[in-house]
C-alpha cells in the first residue's frame, strides 16, 4: 500500500518540480488527445445525424413497410385490411406501427376550395419517422377520440391560410359537399424550398369524419359518382409501417406478408425493411478519423518518448541517490513509468475537457445540416477512448525511459 | 556479534583490455554498532569501493559480507534494497541534494521508501530532524540558497531521517572549508552517538579521521588499522602528516617520509 502511494506521490512530485518540461510534453499529447477524442465525438454526432436523417425519410431500424397492389383491375378492395392491421399488432406484440395513405382532399382555402394533398397516419408516425412540428404538436392518442379531425399542416399550408402562425387556433373545412372544419395543431417544416401545401391527419379520424374519397360523404355529404378519379382512388390500402426488433426482422416479414396476403384475395402484398446497412461511408469515415487520431497521437507520444529519454539522462544522479535511499529496481522503474502515466492521464483530462469545450461550443448539429432530435450528450465512449489512449501512449512513451532507469549504476550514478 | 562484518572481501573488475583490476585485496573489517570508524587512503585506492561494498550498493567478488551474522549473499536483491534504506544512510563529499527540491523535501525522500506510521507521518519526521541538525528555519528552501554548510547538514539530516544502523560517510567534509567541515563532523558525531548508529567515515581529511575510534589506511586495496591522535601528532603504520595546504598531504599520505611537526593537523 505504502508502495503504491509512495511511487504516486513521487511521481506526483517529479511532475510539480518538472512543470515546464512535463508542460511541453505534453502538450503534443494534449493536442492528440483533443484531436482523437473530438474526432471520436463529431464521429458518433454525424452517426447519430445520419442515422436521424434516415429514420425521418424511412424511419428507424428497422421499420418494415407493408403494402399492397391490386393484381389486376377486377381485384375487389379488400375490406379487411385495417383488422388484418391490427391483429398484426396484437399477434406480434408491435409497439409502435402506423398506416400511411396519400390522398388528394378539397379544403376550402381564403381563395377558394382546392384539392390539397392529405396524408392519413396513426400516432406512432411521429416516433417512427421522429416527426419534430416547428410549431404546435404531433398527434396524440386523444386525437383519436376527438369529436372533430385534427390536422398537422406544413408551412407552406399555413402561408396558403394567410397565418403567421397557430396562435388564433386556426381551423379549416375540409371535404367536399359535406365539409368537415378541422382543426390545426401543429405545423411542419417544408420538405423542400416551394413545397405545396399539404396535410396529415389521423387515418381514423379521417376515414370517420371525410370519407375514403375525400367527399365528406360520412358526414353527410353524397359519394363520387362510379368511374370517377375520385372513385377509383379508392383502390388502394394504406401502406403499413411497423418498427420491429432488428433480430427478427427476417422471421417477421415471411409470416406479416403471409398474414396480410390471407386479407387481401387478388393483391400483391409486399413487406421491405429499411436495413439496408449504414454503407461504407460511415465506416469510411469512422476510419479515416480513427486515423487521424491515431496518427496526432503517435506524434504527440513519440515527443513525450524524446523529452522522457533526455529526461532520464538528466536524472541519472537522482536515480542513483534515490537508489541509495532504498529505491528497488521495482520501483524506480515504476515511478519512471507512473509519471510518464500520470503526466498523460492529466493530459489526456486536459484534451478530453477541450475537446468538451470545443464540441459543445461549435454548432455541431446545424454543420450536419439540420438539428440533431436526439443530440447525443458529449460521447462517453469518446472521452473513454481518449483518456485511454492518453493512458496508453503514457505507459508506451514510459517503459523506453524506464528501462534506462533501471540500468543505472547506482555507484556511477552517485559519482556522475 | 558485529553490525557490519567483512572477511578476506576482494573486489575486482575485468577492464576492457581483458585484465582484472583487484580494486579491493582481503580486506578484513568489523563494525559493532554505535562505533565510529574512519578510512583514510588517497584517491583511487578503493575507498568508495569499499563503502559501496559496506553499503549495499556493490558486492564483494570473493569473502564474506556479514550484515548482523547474515551473509549477504543469501539476501535477494529486494531485500539488499530495502536494508540499504532502511538500515544504511550516506552522506557524500557533494552533498547529492535533489534539485528543485526544498531542504523539507529532500529530507522527506527516503521516508517515501519506509513504510507504516514513518511513511505517513514523513512530513514531520522530515521537519524534526531538520530541526535537530539547526535548520528548523530553512525548510523551504532550496538547496541552491543554502551555504555548503548547510547542505551538508540537510544531508545528514536525510540520512538520518529513517533512523538507520549505519551511517556512511564519503567524504563528508570533502566540500567544505575547514571550521564549516568541523562543525559538520561535530553535528554528524553527536547525531551518530545520540542515536546509536554506527559511523563509517572516508576522508582524506586526517583530522576528520583523528576524531573516529578506530582508523584505517587504505592502500591499494589493502586495509590497514592505523591510530591517529586528534590532539597533536599521530601515529602507526603510516609515516607521515603535513600540515600546509597545497596538497601535499595526499600525495605524501602513504609514502615514507619525516614525521610530522608538533602543530601537524591537516587543514
């Protein structure tokens, strides 16, 4: 016990009395290990950015995607469809899954009624695809038991309504002879610069209040005559997202597309996940900065191996005296090799603290295009890794100079 | 029993043109403990050798080296160390003060080798025995402000701190003018003696060597008891003291010649 302190604390004091040289040691470590572990953390931030980007425009790992085409024209719309869903949910215990259905509604606008694009989904949308309004809120389940629609609307939607914002609670009628006035509560970013306007609502509440062609007809208002565009829109099933354990993807896609084919007699039903791999970009990248830190911490090492070395030479007298104090070869070689550790330990807190400092306070995020829902929190693994390679570097750049140590002669040294 | 028992030591070297440097030849010694003993010789007769030898730091090429009836060449070299620190403490002609180190700290040194209540109390041991050798005031200080003198004593102080067995001294005076040199070696004796260690001192300093109890001459390799009288003049095997300063002792040291005069001790 005493052994272990003592070798600390003179290592320690070894540190405290050589500060200029163990600060121009190791600044080069510090810089490494600033380098590597910010590295590692804007590494981890693009994964993760990356990785959001593509859960909003396929959602997360794995979401399978259900869906459904008539095989010819004398395929009857299945009408099971929506049970088949939800046994789905019950059978394989699926937490969070979601309809999807693109339609075109008429919605009375200040000018005039106009056929906008509606997107009926379920709640769960929002976590799968991390659907973030810039204003207002997603749905939620009590949505679904409301007694009038409720609309989440892009803002090229809102400018359409001639408002600024959602602080009047906005609503709008929706739905052709028999318009249903729906309410607006939340607002999403464009898609894209010059979006048109679109909306989303809840497929219940949609097929409930409007009607699977948009006429409103289940609040009253008469059904399209046969033929029509708006009649045959109706062939068609709402795609089903499902976010399923990675694990079983395989298994779960045979039997959900047995399953869904059982409900719809005369469709094609396709199931496709969206595990596709992160591609070799990110494994590109997660090397490329594995190597970069790998190189800056070389260098930084091999500086501290040279001022270790010169160092050693400069203290073979002390080692010597030390030597006569009782100072076991054990121990010297120990106490050579701790202070190179504990200089770059404290090195490594010193780059680790700066490369905090410098990730917290660039705007990582926004360079990745965009804001990061999930920001990580400054990657543990990134500092872990950089305090361990400073570790390393340390007891690497301290077992050359250790080993010089131990091979002085106490007598020459005494006499040197 | 002795502390420190050497019988029939030799210590060579094989040097680079491949012949042996007998650097030590059967040398005989004992030290019982609290005994103060000096070796006098010229450079390049195997003092230090000799001292190393005592010390732990070298070991004899053939005869035996008994630490209180242990033939050291049973001990592994842990343990050679660890007595070295615990059991022996030197004191060089340069002082070995570690640099960029207060007097408080080098003293402290040698107690971050000791182990229970001495490591953990080490501070105030460190401060005590400053204390005691009269430079309670100068523990902050680095050795570089301090005189030679004074180096010295937080020398003595170091190795003394652990309470060793045995103090060996190289030189102790080597470095230091003639009053300062006494005061050190009165400062040495009265610590050696108040604390019961044994004192193996090399000089080649005669009045150094006059104060111990039993005097050695050592010449090519060879150990020889010898008397010196502190007081006046001395005597024995070794023929001859000057007293002026030009150098002229250690070269005449060993060699036959007159007999000192009456005021002959060396400065």
């Amino acid at each position: 016990m005493t052994g272990i302190v003592g070798a600390i604390v003179e290592a320690w004091d070894e540190l405290r009395i050589h500060k200029l040289r163990v600060l121009l040691a190791l600044i080069g470590v510090a810089c490494a290990v600033t380098a590597i572990t910010s590295v590692t953390a804007v590494i981890a931030m693009l994964k993760q950015a990356t990785q959001e980007q593509n859960d909003k425009q396929s959602g997360r790992q794995v979401t399978l995607m259900v869906s459904a085409y008539p095989m010819d024209q004398s395929a009857a719309t299945p009408t099971t469809w929506d049970d088949a869903f939800t046994n789905l949910l019950d059978r394989y215990s699926i937490t969070y899954a979601s309809r999807d259905e693109w339609i075109q509604a008429p919605v009375r606008l200040p000018d005039g009624k106009r056929s906008v694009q509606v997107r009926t989904v379920d709640v769960d949308l929002g976590t799968i695809d991390r659907i973030v309004p810039a204003e207002g809120r997603w749905f939620a389940e009590v949505d679904e038991s409301a007694y009038a629609p409720t609309l989440v609307v892009n803002k090229a939607f809102l400018t359409a309504l001639g408002l600024p914002d959602l602080s009047t609670h906005p609503t709008v009628e929706v739905g052709d002879q028999a318009p249903v006035t729906a309410s607006i509560i939340g607002v999403l970013n464009d898609d894209w610069p010059g979006a048109d306007p679109a909306v989303m609502v809840l497929y219940d509440q949609y097929h409930r209040w409007i009607g699977d062609d948009g006429s409103g007809i289940r609040s009253g208002g008469a059904a399209p005559a046969a033929g029509t565009a708006a009649a045959n829109m109706a062939m068609q099933v709402p795609t089903v997202y499902l976010w399923v354990p990675a694990d079983q993807v395989h298994a779960l896609k045979r039997q959900i597309a047995q399953d869904m084919q059982a409900a719809t007699p005369g469709w094609q039903v396709d199931v496709q996940g969206n595990n596709h791999g992160d591609g070799g970009l990110g494994r590109a990248t997660t090397y490329a900065g594995i190597g970069i830190g790998g190189l800056a911490l070389l260098l930084g090492g091999l500086g501290l191996v040279n001022i270790a070395l010169v160092t050693v030479r400069y203290r073979i007298r002390e080692i010597g005296i030390r030597r006569s104090f009782g100072a076991t070869s054990g121990r010297v070689f120990f106490g050579v090799l701790l202070e190179s550790v504990v200089a770059t330990f404290v090195a490594g807190l010193v780059g680790v603290t700066l490369a905090v400092a410098i990730i917290k306070n660039i705007p990582v995020d926004t360079l990745f295009g965009g804001g990061i829902q999930d920001m990580p929190p400054f990657p543990v693994s990134a500092a872990v890794i950089g305090m361990l390679c400073a570790t390393a570097v340390g007891a690497l750049a301290g077992v050359i100079p250790a080993s010089v140590a131990v091979r002085v002669k106490v007598i020459d040294a005494i006499r040197y | 029993m002795s502390l420190l028992e050497l019988t029939d030591v030799t210590r060579s070297v094989r040097l680079p043109d491949d012949r042996m440097l007998h650097i030590l030849r059967g040398v005989t010694v004992s030290v019982g403990a609290g005994e103060h003993v000096a070796v006098v010789g010229r450079s390049g007769t195997g003092k230090s050798t000799l001292l190393n030898i005592l010390g732990l730091l070298d070991a004899p090429t053939t005869g035996e080296y008994l630490l209180e009836g242990v033939p050291i060449g049973r001990l592994s070299n842990g343990t050679r160390t660890r007595r070295r620190g615990r059991d022996f403490g030197f004191v060089f002609q340069q002082f070995n003060l570690l640099p960029g180190r207060t007097a408080l700290e080098n003293v402290t040194a040698p107690l971050l080798y000791a182990r229970g209540k001495q490591f953990w109390n080490r501070t105030r041991l460190a401060q005590q025995m400053l204390e005691r050798v009269g430079l309670g005031d100068r523990v902050d200080t680095m050795p570089d402000k301090l005189s030679g003198g004074e180096q010295q004593r937080v020398a003595i102080a170091r190795a003394l701190v652990r309470g060793p067995r045995v103090i060996l001294a190289d030189e102790p005076t080597g470095a230091l003018d003639v009053e300062t040199g006494g005061a050190v070696m009165d400062l040495l004796d009265e610590i050696a003696s108040q604390t019961g260690a044994a004192l193996v001192t090399i000089t080649h300093d005669l009045a150094v060597a006059a104060r111990a109890e039993r005097q050695y001459r050592l010449a090519d390799g060879v150990l020889v008891p010898i008397q010196l009288d502190a007081q006046t003049d001395w005597v024995g095997d070794v023929p001859t003291l000057v007293a002026d300063r030009s150098g002229a002792t250690e070269r005449r040291l060993l060699e036959p010649g007159p007999r000192l005069p009456e005021n002959g001790l060396l400065a």
